[in-house]
C-alpha cells in the first residue's frame, strides 16, 4: 500500500491500492505454502461454522497445550 500511494500521490481510491496490495499478498502467501509443504492441500481442508469452533472451545477440545521435547 505505501508503495503504490508513494508511486501514486494523488490516486487515494481503496479499490488501487488495496488490488496492489492483495495481488502481492497473495504472492507472499504462494511461496510459503511452497517453502513449508503445504501447497495444494486445500481440498483436504474441511469448513466449519464459527458455531462448530465455538463449542469446541468451550468444551476444551482445542486448549492449547505446548509439549517439551528434551535431548535424551
């Protein structure tokens, strides 16, 4: 966004900017799918409602929880 009101001072429609800005985030996102393995594995992702998440939370099902690992 500051790139392209830098390169364009007197363009402030939200609908510019925030095309530039989307298109390059999405770039970001490409490559660290690409870097941590993970591209492609969409379809695997199954949607839940915020209802679903929301009894889960209260029921502790997703508590976060933080395993050590020690050299043996």
């Amino acid at each position: 966004i500051r790139r392209y009101l830098a390169e364009n001072p007197k363009v402030f429609d939200p609908r510019k900017y925030l095309s530039a800005a989307t298109s390059a985030m999405q770039s970001i996102c490409k490559a660290r799918f690409e870097a941590f393995g993970t591209a492609g594995q969409a379809p695997h992702i199954q949607p839940q409602s915020l209802e679903v998440y929301w009894q889960q939370y209260q029921s502790g099902a997703l508590k976060p929880s933080i395993t050590v690992h020690t050299a043996a």
